[in-house]
C-alpha cells in the first residue's frame, strides 16, 4: 500500500512540475508580446506608428529585394563568364 501511495505522489509531483515549467515558459512568451506591444501603446511616451513602421519596413523590404536582384544578376554573370 504504501508503495503505490509513492508512486501516486511521485506522479502527481511529477504531472505538477511539469505544468509549472509549461506555465513559467508561457509566461516568459507573453512578457515578450507584452513588450512588443508596449512599443505601439498610445500610453508610451516612446510611441510608435503602426502605419509609419508597416511603410518604412516595406520600403526596406523592396530596397533589399533590389539588392537581392542586383547581386543575383552580379552572381550569374561572373559565374557564366567563368
């Protein structure tokens, strides 16, 4: 009897460590959204425009996509020249 008491006890210390571990690194993850976010809150004094950020990071996309295309072209040429 007192072997499967031990055995119960160990499992439900064991189910209970788990769902501890899962709940510190579910809560490690929102930290980090709620971070994220705190950059968009109209509360911070350091605001960011969601609208401004959204262009400029597309201008970034399409100026390196022209870089991307511009040295791939470069790449093919001096290979094709070998």
């Amino acid at each position: 009897m007192d072997n499967i008491y031990n055995e119960t006890n160990e499992m439900e210390l064991h189910e209970l460590e788990d769902k501890l571990i899962n709940l510190q690194n579910l809560i490690i993850q929102y930290y980090g959204i709620k971070d994220d976010l705190w950059r968009y809150h109209p509360a911070n004094e350091n605001f960011v425009n969601p609208i401004t950020e959204h262009e400029e990071v597309e201008k970034k996309i399409k100026d390196m996509e022209k870089d991307i295309s511009e040295i791939e072209l470069k790449i093919i040429h001096l290979k094709s020249a070998n």
